[in-house]
C-alpha cells in the first residue's frame, strides 16, 4: 500500500526533531519532502521516496545541519551509491 506525503512526515517527525533544532525541523521536513520528489522524478514511478537506507545516509551525513541535510538530499538524487559509501566511512570513524 502506498504511503502519502503526509504519513511519510509524520513518521519522520520524531528523528527529524531528535536530530535537528526545534526552529528548523519543519524546514528539514519540506526538505526532505522535496527530496522524495526529486527522488520520484528520477526513479520512479515504482520509488515514491527515498528509500530508508538511503534517508538513514543522508541523516547521518547531514549529522542536523539543514545546510548540510540539503547537500546530502541533493547529492543522494544525483548517485546515492556515493552517499551510502561516504555514510559507511562516517560510521566506521565514530565507532
């Protein structure tokens, strides 16, 4: 069953309020709203979103930066494989 904008920033609202300040976890939201759009222009019709793993890179990466979170998105579209291999090495370093 397919999942709607709106459910989709619900469920992400509690990470993205963990991860980011109170005054810019709505604007992290529209971001990344934009981002699954961007993500469907590319790849779908099947891929309605970022799939987890890749949100789980570019959360990690952007590490609650808004700046940083929009680089992330904008770069995940483009070639997700770089993001996923620069995620791993951000992982491995804070272990």
């Amino acid at each position: 069953m397919a999942v709607g904008s709106a459910q989709r920033r619900g469920e992400r609202l509690p990470r993205i309020a963990a991860s980011f300040r109170q005054p810019e976890v709505e604007a992290a939201l529209d971001l990344l709203e934009l981002a699954d759009l961007a993500w469907h222009d590319c790849y779908g019709p099947q891929e309605l979103c970022l799939p987890p793993d890749v949100l789980d890179d570019v959360l990690v990466l952007a590490d609650g930066d808004l700046a940083a979170l929009a680089r992330m998105a904008r770069a995940a579209v483009r070639d997700h494989r770089d993001i996923r291999v620069a995620a791993d090495e951000h992982r491995a370093r804070s272990r």
